[in-house]
C-alpha cells in the first residue's frame, strides 16, 4: 500500500508522518524512516530505523529505489517505510518521475508486503491523477 501526504510547506505533513510512525511502532511493526537530514531524529522513537540519503551522496529516483531494495534485501522483516520530503530526497519535483515513482512503489508493496507513506511538498490541486489515487 503507497500513501501520499501532500501539502504545502507548514501545512502539518511531517506531523501527520510521526503520528503515522509511532502508531506502526505501538502496532510492533517493522518501520524504517527516509529522510535527506537528520530532522527528525529526535521526534520519531528509537524503535524506528532513521536513515539518511544524504549520507551517501547521491540524489534522484533511480538511486531512492535502489536505496530501497537495498534496504529490504539486507531485512526481509521491514513492512512499514516512510519517506519525509521526498523531492528533497531526489531533488526535484518533476511530477511525471514521481507518477512513475509511485507506480513502482505501489508493485514493490504489493510484491514484498510493504507499507509505504511519504511526504510530498505541493499544493494538493495540482496532484496528478496518479498521485490523487494515493492521496491521504
């Protein structure tokens, strides 16, 4: 299952996404917790896995979902991901590449029984239909 938090900045997505966080860990679920910085680390219980991307230096989708792939091949228990500000990860908002994003998530979850929420910076009427089908 793919979840999408969008909105503008201020508009109370990263609040939603710990919220989301600490239910899956009360729920004794696996969670993993995306993020360029460190920002959350002191919002987001330590039963949570924190991991930065800007730790390796790379941006962009391709990179992200083999991030991703690296994560769950090296823990096949992991079943709740959560990715906070998704076009900083990637650097970018090209709308078209987060359809696709999203898409491909979308399979993974459904392949390996992994949740995914994340976080998208915009303004929620310029969702893509692909996007709105995700929407939260």
């Amino acid at each position: 299952m793919v979840k999408v938090i969008m909105g503008l900045k201020g508009s109370g997505k990263t609040k939603q996404l710990i919220d989301l966080v600490h239910k899956a860990i009360r729920e004794e679920r696996c969670v993993i917790c995306i993020e360029k910085d460190p920002t959350l680390r002191y919002n987001i219980p330590t039963q949570a896995r924190h991991v930065y991307t800007s730790s390796y230096g790379h941006k962009g989708f391709n990179f992200l979902k083999g991030f991703i792939c690296g994560l769950h091949s090296g823990n096949y228990d992991i079943n709740e991901i959560f990715i906070d500000g998704l076009y900083k990860i990637v650097d970018g908002s090209d709308t078209k590449a987060v359809d696709e994003f999203l898409e491909w998530l979308h399979k993974i979850g459904e392949q390996e029984n992994i949740n995914f929420t994340l976080t998208l910076s915009a303004d929620p009427a310029d969702a893509t239909e692909v996007m709105k089908r995700f929407l939260i």
